[in-house]
C-alpha cells in the first residue's frame, strides 16, 4: 500500500506524430560489426532519469511492450502487505 505520495513524469502515453522528443526516447543504439542498427526501445533512458532525479521527480512511468510500468528511484514510497496481492 501508498505510505507517500511520488512526484512522477509520465512519458507512457501515445506520441506516434505528436513528440518527437519523446519518440526517440524509445529507440536503442547497438553497435553490430562497426555499423549503428537502431531499433524501437530506449535511447536515452539513463539519461532523462538522471535529469529526473537531479530535479526533485520520485519516478517514471513509461510504456513497455504493451502496457505501462512505472520506476520509483527509492523503495519507501510503499508497504508491502503479507499475503496480499492488492495495489492501493
């Protein structure tokens, strides 16, 4: 259960057209044999987390692989109730 409130970014909405920023967010550079592949995920996660984080924001909530999550950088945000499987 919530012991606290989080201040979060939510990046999980649909940008298809609507924010490129956003778009690039969740695409991957690899490097196989010297060329640059991109593919759809996350570019610069690390980064905007850390731009998050270093002004006052608790967490991210993104869009994965058809649903959405959410990160929190702390863990005391929440109780963990024994036997319990109920998000509050």
């Amino acid at each position: 259960k919530a012991i606290k409130t989080a201040k979060m970014i939510d990046l999980s909405e649909e940008t298809k057209g609507k924010n490129s920023f956003i778009e690039h967010l969740r695409y991957s550079v690899e490097n196989d044999n010297d060329q640059i592949k991109i593919k759809k995920a996350y570019l610069l996660p690390n980064f905007v987390a850390s731009c998050c984080k270093r002004i006052g924001i608790d967490g991210i909530r993104y869009m994965s692989t058809g649903y959405k999550c959410c990160v929190l950088w702390d863990d005391d945000y929440f109780d963990i109730v024994k036997g319990s499987r109920e998000i509050i």
